[in-house]
C-alpha cells in the first residue's frame, strides 16, 4: 500500500510507506463493522456532492452538510476559546520563500500544488498552517510573560493529492483543518501537550467517537527527516512523557512522523477497517529555530520558545466522513442538521407548528414543519426516522400548547407543555451530550 493510500494530514517525508500497521491487511484493523460507507450516505442523505466541473477531490456542501459542519465548528471554538486559545485567520497562499524556511519545500513538495507566477514572484496554496502562524507569532516581540500563546484557526490548506486515493470527504484536495499552535516555554510544553490530549478526549466523548488506537509517530530508516539528532531525542522524550501520564494505551511506529518531528496520532478506522489519522499533538524544536521564534526570559535574555501542534477534530471533512460512518446519519442531538421535526397532524395544527418553529429558531434550534398534505402522519415520521425529536402536534395538544414527544430511539415522550419539551431539548443540546432524553 503506498504513503498516498493512507497518509495522515500532517506532512511527512517523500517516500515513505506507513507501514503494515496501517494497512488493511494488519491485525490491528477490524475485520467486521456495522459502519456505513459515508460517500454513499453522505449522498443520500444530501449532506455533500462532487461535479466534475469543480474537480476530483473538491466536494461541494449541501445545507444539511453545512449544519453538520458549522455545528462541529461552533464547537471545537467554543471548546478552544474555553481553553485559552485565541483565533487567527492567515491566508492560503504564501510565497515559495515561506516554505523553503519551513521545510516544507523540501521535505514535502511532491504534495504541494505546482507555484503560480504572480508579479515576478512564484506564490504556493499552503500545504500547512503552521508557517503562517509562526509568522503572527513573531510579529512583534513576546515576553515570558505572555505564554503559553495558544493560537488557534480553522483554515484552508491544500494538497495535491493523485486522483485515485480520492474518495468523499475523507481524501480531498481542499481540507479545512482544525488547527493549532501552542508557543510555550521549555517547562509549560508537557502540559500543554497532555491539555491538548485531555481536549481530543472530551470532544471524542461529545462526538460519539471510539478511536481505533494512539499511536507514537516516529521517523523511520531511510526517510528525508530534519537531521537533528538532539532535537528528535528530546521531543519524543517529552511525547512518551505526555502519553505515559496520560494512561492511555499506545504504541510506538516508525516511519509515521512528521519530518520536522514526532507526533502523538490518535487513529480511526472505516467502515473498510482501514485506519486514518483524524487528531494529533506534536513537539517541534524546528520551525521556532528557522523562524528566528523568541521570547524574553525573566532573566531579560531572548529564549526560543517550543512550538506545540495539535489538533482536536482534525480536518472538517475527514471528522464528518468519520461522523457519518460512525452513526449511519443518527448524529447526536447537538450535531444533527434538523433536530426537531415538526409533525401537525392535519393543515389545521399548521399555524401551530410554524409558532413552534419560531420558538425553535429563538432557541438556535435547527427545526423543520412536514407539511400534512406529503403524506400521511406515519409516512412523515417515518421520513424524520434521522432527525432526534419528532414533535406530534394534534387538535388535542393545539389547544392547550402541548406536545407530544417522539424520540429517534422509538421513545415517547408526554404530552408536555410546549415551554417545557423545548427546555429540556435545548438543554441537552448545548450540553453536548450523545443521549437523546434525561430518564
């Protein structure tokens, strides 16, 4: 199986294969799954589509699609701006110079898109985000006092992958990434990389996913690493020390590090059983050192500071591929494109549901009326068989502003005050719970 087949979405050398634990045929890859192939569900369920005008690679969002998607972003935001980070936007184009600095010419070329000719100066779409915010990061000097600096942007990179390793949403050519980086001193680096570890487990939670294995990203034999002997000793050491305190269970592969440095990979597995890399947090000596990074020390000496990368949902598309797979459409109540589907039982109750609706949207909950005249009652719900709540309103609960309750999972739920279910809804909701119902 090539490096292309099943390359993670951190840069690593040209060359190098993942290795049989990574592909299909390992041990470590489950033979059975009851998961859904998301190209076709996804399609099915209108959340995404490709056209061959747009390009292999290059899928389009459709509104249900972009729900799901805005509600993953809203909340891996959330969860950063609660951490401490602070949010940047950088573009995605940088000149070549930027990425000969880096190393990402001349380690990882082969996958950058061809440099445009732009005004006498050759210009690249960014395979990485990581160059642009060291840049920001060095925009005027820094002091001791101001880290761990945690900058966080969800932003574009593109990589010029082969046309026959393309698939849905989980190999494309335009990936928006969850993305970060911590500027920290030499002492806060461990923490900050076992906060980020503890932040990829809470959203695991809340997103009902089950990783398929940690693993410990080392480089290999005979691949093109930055040759830094001293500086790849020391940030495995701290990688090891991050996942041993941890208490997770890892284990450590060659050949899958990034090529300035080793990189804790939290994987995921297909409905195919084949493994993919969705988080990761890494340690990089190499990009503070080429960028010039500094800081002034207590002792009033510039110090170069550590650059932590890390990643909670990895790229948009490859999390919501993974989403789609894992719950075949039955997204937990917070993320689902319609939470609330509303049920008139005839044209007389439709008013009713439209007031509803209104209330729904003053909540920010994503609700939708089924018209009576699409078919009959049992029909419609059957057709809202996806959506978490189901809200029945008949002659009974119109006129006392009740409602009856139904729940994806076949549960029902009252008649309740209509105040009442929509409470409760919205609490669960912003919990970001996976449950549908407190009992």
């Amino acid at each position: 199986m090539s490096r292309r087949a099943e390359r993670c979405l951190e840069p690593k050398p040209r060359g190098e294969c993942p290795g049989a634990s990574s592909c299909a045929h390992s041990p470590l890859v489950r033979k059975e799954t009851t998961m859904h192939d998301h190209r076709r569900l996804g399609r099915e369920l209108e959340l995404f589509d490709t056209d061959p005008l747009i390009g292999a690679g290059l899928p389009y969002w459709l509104p249900d699609g972009a729900a799901v998607r805005h509600a993953l972003e809203e909340y891996v935001r959330a969860a950063e701006r609660r951490a401490g980070y602070r949010h940047v936007y950088s573009p995605v184009l940088g000149k070549r110079e930027l990425y000969e600095i880096s190393g990402h010419w001349s380690h990882y070329s082969e996958d950058m898109f061809p440099p445009m000719e732009v005004g006498g100066e050759q210009m690249l779409l960014r395979p990485s985000l990581c160059p642009h915010h060291a840049l920001i990061y060095r925009s005027r000097p820094r002091s001791h006092r101001e880290l761990p600096l945690r900058m966080a942007e969800l932003g574009g990179m593109y990589r010029a992958e082969l046309s026959g390793v393309l698939g849905g949403l989980s190999r494309v050519r335009s990936i928006h990434l969850n993305d970060a980086h911590v500027f920290c001193t030499l002492d806060q680096a461990a923490g900050e990389a076992r906060a980020a570890l503890e932040m990829i487990g809470r959203a695991y939670e809340a997103l009902g996913i089950r990783p398929a294995r940690f693993r410990l990203s080392l480089p290999g034999p005979g691949g093109k690493y930055v040759a830094d002997p001293e500086k790849w000793r020391r940030s495995t050491a701290l990688l090891t020390e991050v996942l041993d305190a941890s208490g997770v269970a890892y284990e450590a592969v060659e050949g899958e590090a990034a090529f300035y440095g080793p990189k804790i990979d939290v994987q995921i597995a297909d409905g195919q059983g084949r493994e993919s890399t969705l988080s990761t947090v890494q340690v990089d000596f190499h990009q503070p050192e080429r960028f010039g990074l500094r800081y002034i020390g207590a002792d009033g000496a510039g110090h170069r500071p550590v650059m932590i990368h890390r990643s909670v949902i990895g790229s948009v598309e490859r999390a919501v591929a993974h989403l789609v797979e894992e719950h075949g459409g039955a997204f937990p109540a917070w993320l689902a494109p319609v939470q609330i589907a509303v049920l008139p039982v005839t044209g007389a109750q439709v008013p009713d549901g439209e007031a509803f609706l209104r209330r729904c949207a003053a909540l920010g909950l994503r609700a939708e009326q089924a018209d009576p005249g699409r078919g009959s009652l049992g029909a419609r719900i059957r057709a809202a068989r996806l959506v978490p709540y189901q809200v029945v309103i008949g002659e009974e609960e119109a006129a006392d502003g009740r409602v009856a309750l139904r729940l994806r999972d076949g549960r029902r739920v009252g008649p309740l005050p209509a105040d009442e279910a929509l409470a409760r809804i919205d609490a669960l909701v912003s919990a970001y719970g996976t449950g549908l119902w407190d009992r």
